[in-house]
C-alpha cells in the first residue's frame, strides 16, 4: 500500500475519487498475496497491481462503478473455473477474493 501513497495523494490533492481494492483471500495458487492493492481514480487511472495484470480491467471497471455510485463497497471474485475470470485471463489456476472500496479519508 506504501507504493500508492504517493499517487493517492496527488489525485485526492486534485479533487479526484479514489477507490482502493486489496486481495483478501486465495485459494490455490494466485497471482499476488493477500495484501496487494491498487488504486484507481475517478478518471481511470490505477497505481499498483492485484494480479499482476490478470484481472485488472475488470477490476478498473469494478472500481469505477462503485465511484459512480452505481455498486457498493464489496467482495468480488476471480478463480480458474469462473469464465468471466478466464476471459480477463486469470488462468493461475486459483481463486482471488478482493475487497474494492471507495477511499474516504
């Protein structure tokens, strides 16, 4: 999270929403350790990695919407058997949980 401190402050210094999402669970084998965060802006910018690439634009899109206001804070869910996890290319052969929120500080 250290990594993203330094971007979060830039945009929120602009007036800009932030959402963070942070995997909190793995099943299996999985791209990144719980932990891992990124962050993502109202325009779409992202700082950080949950997967290292796997999943995401999805998440991006997760995240947007929830800064929207068009979803609630959540959990949300990628593994192996999921199709639409295997269509943004999660094919690690697990499962990641992640928990996607609006930043409110």
């Amino acid at each position: 999270m250290k990594e993203l401190l330094d971007d979060i402050d830039r945009w929120l210094a602009a007036g800009s929403r932030v959402a963070i999402a942070r995997v909190v669970d793995i099943e299996g084998s999985g791209p990144r350790e719980p932990g891992a965060s990124m962050a993502v802006n109202e325009h779409g910018e992202v700082a950080g990695s949950v997967s290292g690439g796997c999943v995401e634009g999805a998440v991006v899109a997760e995240a947007l919407a929830i800064l929207q206001g068009d979803a609630n804070a959540r959990v949300i869910s990628f593994g192996f058997s999921d199709d639409e996890a295997f269509a943004v290319g999660l094919t690690c052969g697990g499962t990641i949980r992640l928990f996607i929120e609006p930043l409110d500080w």
